[in-house]
C-alpha cells in the first residue's frame, strides 16, 4: 500500500512543479518569495488544475487510510474445514495412564494415632517418620482443649474470616503467638502449605525479584510462582553466590535508577531446610540484607518450635533481633502437632496479608478446635522451655548413632530433628536408588521402625534433591529406642546394599 | 471491539450469512453447527431479564435466573458516590500528609526507611480511604457455633475503625445470614460432634506427615470411599483446604500446551491454579454458553496461539453455585458442548454439594445427570458438611494418578482426624445411612426456606440476583454508603449479614448476601425480612431528604 502512495506522490510532484514554475515566471527573477505571493499564486493558478490536485490528494487520503486486502480473508476456513477440523481433534487423555506396578500407587495405612507408637499396615512401629517433634500429637492436654473447643463451636467455621469466619479463639491464637515470637502481630492461615505460599505473593508482585535458595522447600516455589516476579537462585547456603547477585542487581541499577527506585527485592530462605536439614546462615544474611537493602523472609516450619532455648526458631538461635527480619513463617502441623500455619512480623508488613493473603481472604477459616489445640501446645512450650532442650539431645544422639553408616551418609545438622540419609554411591539412575532405599524402609518396618522415605514430585521441584530416606527425632523416642533403630537401619543398609552389590 | 463484530463472533460466522437472507445452504452443507445459537443478538449478562430458558429440551425443570440490569439512574449515583469518596479521601490524604489529621496507618522502621518501599502509595488508597470507613462490617469475631444464630464478640473503636477494643460484653443470638451453613451441620451437639469428640480421642487432632508418606490414616481411606459413594464416582481423595484442592491440583492436571477456559466469576482459587498450572486460560462471560461454544470452536480450529499446533487437551473450568451471584451452572448446556468439543469438565461445587438437588448431591443431583459427564469432580467440606476441606471425584484413573501427583499429597500434611469424622458423619447422615431420615429432613428444609426466603424478598420489590433454588440470595444496595449502614443497621437489629462491594463485586454492584440455612426457621426469616424492609424505608426517607 505504501508503495501505491509513493507512486501517486510523484505523480502529484510535477503538477506541484508546475504551480512553483507559474509562480516563479510571475516573479522577478532573484526576488526571494513570501508566502502571501504563494498564496497569491494558489488563487492565480486555473480552476482544472486545482480541482485535479484536490482529487489526487483525496486520492492519497483514500489510500492512506483504506485497506487494500484483507490479511484474515485469505486464512478464513469454510464452515466445512472447520467442522473437519472440530471432528479431527483429539485430546490427550486427561491424565496419563498410571502404572499398576506404581510402587506407591497405594499408600500405607495408619490405623491409630500417627503418634510415638504407630500401627504401619498392621504393624506397630516406633515413629521415626512423623514430624512431631514436641510429641504434642497426642498429649492429653492439648486434646482436652481440643475437645472442649469443639464442644463450645463445633467442628468447621463455615466461612472465611471476612465473613463470620474469625472466632475469638483464632484472635487469642494470634496474639498469643506474637507474644511467644515477640514480633508485633501475626495471621493464621488454615493450612501449613498455603502460609508462605500465599504470603510471598502478597508482597512481590511482577517485576519485583526475589533471590532464593536452591534448596527452598516446594511452598515456597508455589509462592514465587505465583507471585510472577523475577526469581535468581542462589547455591544452598552460600553468601558469596548471594552477594554476588545482589552485587550485579545493584549494577543493574545503576544504570535504571528510576526502576530500581519501584523494585521490591526479597531474600528468602528456611530457618532449617526440611529438603537438606541444615541451617540457613541468619547473620550473613542480616548483614546482607542492610548492605543491599533487600527484605528477608524466613521460613521456620522446621525451626520453630525446637531451635532456640524457647523454641522461637532460628532467630533465637543465632541470637538475631528478630525485628531485622521481615517476615516469619512457619506451619503449626510440625512442632506445634495442630493443623495450619501462620505468619509474623511487624504490623505494617504482616496487617497488609489481612486483605491481600489469598489462602487468608478465599479460605474458610481453622477449625476453632484446631486452633485451641495450637494455644495449648504454645502454652506447654512456654511453661517448659526444657523440652526444647530434650528435643535437642536427642537429635544429637539420634546425630552420632547415625554416623558411619556403611554406604549412606548423613545430611544435615546435629540439632535438626529431621535428617537425610542418603546413598553414598548411586546405583546409576534414581529410581534403582529410590528402590534401594524403600527396601531399607521396608526393612526397618518390619523391625518396627517406622522410617519414610522424603517425597519429591520429580517433574516440579526446580532443583530435585537425591533421593533420602528421612529420620525425625521427637522427644518421645528413649535412648534406647534410637540406639536400636540406628541398628536397625545399619543391618538394614548392609543386607540391601550388599546384596544389591552382589546382584550389581 | 464493536457490536458488530462481537454479534458476528458470538453468532458465528454461518448464521450470519444465513440471517442475511443469501447463500444459505450452499453445497447442500447443514448450515448449523452450532450447538446453542440465539436467532436475535447476543444478550448481554445484566442488558435484560434472563428469566428465559434456553435450550429447554435439556433441562427437565424450568431454569429461572435473574441478573435485573442497574437502573441508569442508580448507576450515576453510584458513581458519584465512589467520586465524593475518592475526593474525601485525596483531601484526607494531603491532610495526613501535612500531619493535621492524626495518621494510624502502620510506619515502615526507621532502619528500614531507605528501602524500596513495601507498598506503592496508591495500592493502599482504597483500604486507607474507603475500606476503612466500614471495617467494622467485617472479621466480626463470633464466640460460638456458627449455627443459625450465633454470638458475637462486641468491639468498639475510638479511632475510625484502625483499631478495634473488645467491651467484653457479648451480642447474643444474633440471627446468622452470613455463614454458608446450608444444611446446619455446624453443631457442637448431636451425632456429628459426638463422633468428632470420639475421633479427636482416639488420633488427636494433628497428624504430622503428608499422605504419600505416613499420615495416610485409616479414617481418611474411609471418608474417601464414602465420598466417592455419595458423588457416584468410581474414587476420591480429601485434601486438608478447600482453596488448596483447586490451587494444587489443577497444576497437576494441565500444563504446558493445555487451553483452561474458565467463568469470569470463578473463585480465586481456580483462578489461582489455572495460573500456576502454566496453560492457556481464556475467560467466558459467566454463564453464558453462546461465549463458552465460541471459545471451544476458535481454540480447536485456530490451535495454540503463534504456532497453530492443536491444543493438548482443554478444560473447562466451572463453579456450581456462584457465591456471589447466587447463578447455578448451566450444566446440561455444558455438557453438551464439553461431549461436542471433547473437552474436559471441571466443577467446583464449594457451594452446591450438599446445598443442592433432592438428595443434596449438588448441582449433578440437581439437574438429574450422570456424575460419570464430569471429569472431575471437586468440592469442599466447608460448607455444607461443617467441617473443612476439599475432595475430588471421579475415575479411578483421574484419582491414582492424582494420589502420586497433586502438590497436596506430597507436600502438605492430611486432614486432622476430627474434621475427616465430622465428614464421615455428616455425610452419612444426608445419605440416610445413619437410619434416620435427618439428613432428607435438612434437605427438604433448605429448599423450602430457599424459595420462601427468595419469594418474599422479590415480593417485596427488592432487586434479588441469582436461580431462584440457590441458597445464595445477593440483595442488591449499588451504592458504596449503603454498604456500611446495611451491615450496621442489620445488626443492630441483631442479625448478622455479610455485604460486599468492590473488589470482590463490580463496581456499581454493591450488594448484601445472605445464606440460607436449613437451620432457619420461619420466624427467623421473618424477622430478616422485617429488617430489610425498615433497612429499606430508613434509607429511602433518607434518600428523598
């Protein structure tokens, strides 16, 4: 079309020249002309030749703005092709088809509470599985609070917060658990899960960056997400790499000042990494939060109610003022043996998930019951700070008995009451290694040691970590239980991977 | 896009032509392919009355629905209104700004001053300026069973609703409007709450461990048969949150290379899913089949976007009960068209299961279809059950590869043992299964204080959205000061409504709802309906002022 334009513009250029040469001849040579003479010689020039150049530049107009062909015509299918088409297509299943020898298409089933002693598919077990580190799971006290909870409100809230969904008993909850955190406020949310998921996305919102660790559990991936900001991993505990992108984000910003100026930027880790079991380095962190001004956010379902002399996670720990950071999350099913989750934090950060925490605002709310088991067990670990050092203990003895297990090894840190225990050699691919260690779990169970092996979704996670059967510590476990489990998982790794060696 | 074009793509293309009187019926081809097709122009949601039923061959009852457009007049009130607001609250702003009104809004650290502030000044504009006038309408604690009528927590503020103190006094026997306690079962007496108190008992009430590794307990493989018996499918699975159920699965169902074509008004958590699965989503006016059929037909013909490669598979994404429009899904119409186009069916039935159908197993139930239509089948525990929670339904197929691959198998931890009871036993009770005929009498009760509550508000010429047997009655108030004295004068009358505006509703469209329970009576409703119509003739006498 620009091309016909063209063409009618030269076409134009010599009537234009002629109306100049008129002109001109009119003129006294080497007089310089003025637009009134132009206009002058516009009125002068004869009536065909205006009228004509009027209808070129109408014609010019015409092209400009009309289409010559219409693209879509030429694609457009007949009803026919369409109806052809429509029958053609065929979906994919809607889901692949399932293997039936899925080692776990069927799940093992606990009849009875998932307590100290666990019944595994008719087998009582002692429960080296259950992330009930505080063995709140079954304490007498925390279900007479339960139970009379559910006497004065029954079993669900039928409703979001928003909407007669908040009981006085979710409020005392929350600000019992600030207290216990000492942070200004804090939220509860229905399901552990959903806390830091919903919670990342509240604040970092598209274009913002958040840098995480490689090793951040599968919540915390659902979050950033959803948040749809710029995500940079850094290696799993490793400041230099950390600071080594805050360094090229602050070039970046240099050179868009007016960008950076909008760009939120979050740090988040794990207090304890539930996928490797070690801590996350808190004062680097803190110091790399005030150099680059970045906001931390600290994800504590591991740590929180078991590192810290009051079991306030791993600020306490590390002895960090836990105003320096800027969020707190953890889930109240670990520790805590409730079901939920919830955030802490200064008001003027936590109050803003009041109206923008999805799984906050779009949920029914905890069951009351729920939440007044969570209050009882915040008030057994605030009258006993003891236990706290039991728990430690134990995960320290639970820590050396494990040591020096022939062909696997042991990650994670002396105090974590949840460790891996990994091949030491793979035996070429994951599922072969996945098969080995299920046999050391099917083994142990037998022993009547409950033990499971960590779960991934291998297509999802965003860095898979080796396949590891996991060993939970609770308070409840004796000396002497741990020392025979240890056993009984090194009889374990030795018959398997043994025979698997003579096989191999 | 112009009316003309959006008539051409909503009619298709064929009966355009033919409407035009030329070419019908060229190569003796079947000029109709469409499977639902208005002869006049597509209709707008709100332009009229839509007390019409379409497609009647496949519904077996009259579907009567009503979206009564906004009165032009109402509209540029409403408007105003939100104008008056946003100015008050600019004024506000410059003053607090100057430090002559008294600030209450939370301050960053002072260590913290020279970050990149948390939030953009405008993003809060709305909570600090209009928000804030009527909190108190909202997250009003309540201190007993949220049944039919409940207690709650009297609070006051000193500061404009920044803060709240609570008297310690109690406001009792508040009529409940508000909870979506459709069948009653929020009780902390009876068979339900006996049974939940055996189970807390026995398990306690955590379980510490996901389900795919050792929180699998034997009361939640019984619940998931009963579900699955009670659906008519072949197998569920329970997930601890309703919100969870859609947000972790649909991720596991559709990926890259999937189309998800969902209802404009879907809940936020099947918006929320449909997201992180990473497929195509595109979005149909609620409702409306004519824009659901367009969107199948231009996603199987044209394929995915840039490359033209056909779709994987498409999902079509619907809720039973809308929560705020109190609209049932077109069902039968859906389908139809999900047969046609070979597509796969979602349907979150938050608020239908239980609430809907003579034997209350939703909107399935309803309409008298085969649950086996359904792809997937998915609801909460919230709601109707008195418990929390979500399932899905159907093949065995869909379920075990749903056991090995939902987010919420792996990675969160199983529902607490009580709730899995509550379920049990609720459940039970609606099929009849505990002897009794309770469960049928709740029903019956629902649905008769549905059409008596509907029928006298309609009587008395309020503007009522919604099917006329959903449980969910919207009331329309339109303008933004309404909100606040509806909720307010409402519970000085000593019932509890819940009212919403913007952003969870259009902007002109404002409005209170209320859940019927089978738990209400008819002096309940009666009372209710007394209030609205003082509610009604105190805002009109104050209107004409």
């Amino acid at each position: 079309m620009l091309c016909i334009c063209y063409q009618c513009f030269f076409l134009l250029l010599p009537l234009l020249f002629a109306l100049f040469q008129k002109r001109t001849t009119k003129m006294a040579s080497g007089q310089q002309w003025v637009l009134v003479e132009m206009v002058q010689a516009f009125y002068e020039a004869p009536a065909y030749h205006l009228i004509l150049e009027g209808i070129l530049i109408l014609w010019i107009i015409r092209l400009l703005f009309s289409k010559t062909y219409k693209l879509q015509e030429t694609y457009k299918l007949t009803e026919k092709e369409k109806e052809d088409l429509i029958e053609e297509w065929q979906p994919e299943p809607l889901v692949p088809p399932v293997s039936k020898d899925q080692p776990f298409l069927n799940y093992d089933i606990v009849t009875g509470p998932p307590s100290h002693k666990i019944t595994i598919n008719g087998k009582e077990c002692i429960n080296f599985a259950s992330f009930n580190f505080l063995g709140l799971l079954d304490n007498e006290r925390v279900k007479h609070k339960a139970l009379a909870s559910l006497k004065k409100y029954g079993v669900g809230t039928c409703g979001p917060r928003g909407f007669y969904g908040t009981f006085d008993v979710h409020l005392e909850l929350e600000s019992r658990l600030a207290k216990f955190m000492k942070t200004e406020e804090a939220i509860i949310y229905s399901y552990g899960f959903a806390t830091i998921a919903s919670a990342i996305p509240a604040y970092s919102k598209r274009g913002d960056i958040v840098f995480v660790d490689e090793a951040a559990c599968f919540s915390i991936q659902k979050g950033l997400q959803a948040s749809r900001s710029f995500i940079k991993y850094f290696k799993h505990n490793d400041m230099e790499d950390l600071e080594r992108l805050l360094m090229e984000q602050e070039q970046e910003d240099q050179k868009n000042p007016r960008k950076a100026r909008v760009t939120r930027r979050f740090i988040v880790v794990e207090g304890l990494y539930i996928n490797t079991a070690d801590v996350c380095p808190l004062p680097e962190l803190v110091k790399l939060k005030y150099k680059y001004k970045v906001r931390i956010f600290l994800e504590e379902s591991m740590s929180f109610g078991v590192l810290g002399e009051h079991g306030r996670g791993v600020t306490e720990h590390f002895g960090v003022n836990i105003d320096d950071i800027d969020l707190i999350s953890a889930n109240m099913e670990n520790a805590v043996a409730s079901i939920g989750g919830f955030c802490c934090g200064r008001s003027f950060v936590i109050d803003h998930q009041r109206l923008s925490g999805q799984g906050y605002c779009f949920s029914a709310s905890l069951p009351p019951m729920l939440a007044a088991a969570a209050i009882e067990a915040l008030n057994i670990m605030e009258e006993d700070p003891g236990i706290f050092t039991v728990l430690r203990e134990k995960c320290r003895l639970v820590y050396e008995e494990l040591q020096g297990i022939p062909g696997l090894k042991l990650r994670g840190e002396q105090f974590a009451p949840a460790l891996h225990l990994q091949l030491e050699r793979s035996f070429g691919s994951r599922d072969t290694d996945l098969k080995m260690l299920r046999s050391i779990v099917d083994y142990c169970l037998e022993r009547k040691v409950a033990l499971t092996l960590a779960r991934y979704l291998e297509k999802e996670e965003r860095f898979l970590p080796p396949p590891s059967v996991r060993v939970v510590v609770t308070i409840e476990q004796t000396e002497e239980e741990i020392k025979e489990a240890a056993a009984c998982i090194r009889e374990a790794a030795s018959s398997v991977l043994n025979s698997q060696h003579c096989d191999l | 896009m112009t009316e003309s074009s959006a008539n051409k793509l909503l009619n298709g293309d064929v009966c355009h032509r033919s409407s035009s009187g030329k070419k019908s019926g060229k190569n003796g081809f079947v000029k109709n392919h469409c499977l639902f097709q208005q002869p006049q122009k597509y209709r707008r949601l709100r332009e009229k009355n839509q007390n019409v039923t379409r497609n009647s061959s496949l519904y077996k009852k009259p579907f009567l629905e009503s979206f009564e457009e906004t009165p032009l007049l109402v509209a540029v009130l409403t408007y105003m209104g939100y104008g008056i607001l946003t100015i008050f609250g600019y004024l506000r702003d410059f003053l607090r700004h100057w430090n002559i009104e008294k600030c209450h809004v939370a301050r960053e650290r002072e260590e913290q001053k020279d970050f990149v502030p948390l939030y953009q000044d405008f993003e809060n504009f709305y909570t600090r300026n209009l928000y804030m006038r009527i909190r108190d309408n909202w997250n009003r604690p309540i201190c007993s069973v949220p049944g039919a009528k409940m207690d709650l927590v009297e609070r006051v503020s000193h500061d404009y609703n920044w803060t709240f103190q609570h008297t310690g006094k109690v406001v009792k026997d508040v009529i409940n409007m508000g909870s979506y306690n459709y069948l009653g079962f929020a009780e902390n007496t009876g068979t339900c709450a006996d049974a939940a108190v055996e189970a807390t008992h026995k398990y306690g009430v955590g379980v510490g461990s996901t389900r795919y590794e050792i929180g699998n307990l034997d009361i939640h493989e019984e619940m998931e048969q009963l579900v699955a018996r009670f659906l008519g499918v072949e197998s569920s699975m329970a997930f601890g949150m309703g919100f969870a159920t859609n947000s972790m699965n649909i991720p596991a169902l559709t990926g890259k290379g999937c189309l998800i074509l969902s209802d404009e008004l879907n809940h936020a958590s099947l918006v929320l899913g449909a997201r992180l699965s990473g497929s195509t989503i595109r979005v149909f006016k609620h409702n409306n089949m004519q824009s659901l059929e367009k969107l199948l037909r231009d996603a199987i013909v044209h394929g995915q976007p840039r490359t033209h490669r056909p779709w994987k598979k498409i999902l079509i994404v619907v809720e039973g009960i809308y929560s705020m429009e109190g609209s049932i899904v077109r069902l039968p119409e859906v389908i139809a068209l999900k047969k046609r186009y070979k597509a796969y069916l979602y349907l979150d039935e938050a608020h239908s299961i239980g609430a809907l159908g003579p034997n209350g197993r939703g909107v399935v139930d309803y309409f008298g279809l085969d649950p086996k239509d359904v792809d997937i089948m998915m609801g909460t525990f919230t709601k109707s059950f008195g418990a929390a929670g979500g399932y899905i339904g159907g093949k065995r197929e869909l379920i075990d590869y749903l056991r090995n691959h939902s987010h919420s198998a792996l990675y969160a931890t199983s529902m607490s043992p009580p709730v899995a009871q509550q379920i049990i036993t609720s459940m039970k009770t609606i099929m009849g299964e505990d002897g009794t005929t309770l469960g049928a009498d709740r029903l019956r009760q629902l649905s008769e204080n549905t059409t008596y509550f509907r029928r006298k508000l309609r009587d008395m010429g309020f503007i009522i959205y919604g099917n006329d047997d959903s449980p969910v009655v919207p009331m329309m108030l339109y303008m933004p000061a309404k909100i606040g004295a509806f909720g307010r004068e409402m519970l000085k009358r000593n019932i509890g409504t819940v009212v919403v505006g913007f952003p969870a509703t259009p902007i002109i469209e404002s409005r209170a709802r209320f859940c019927v329970s089978a738990a209400h009576t008819r002096e309940m409703l009666d009372t209710v309906k007394g209030a609205v119509t003082l509610n009604a003739e105190y805002f009109y006498s104050s209107d004409t002022i």
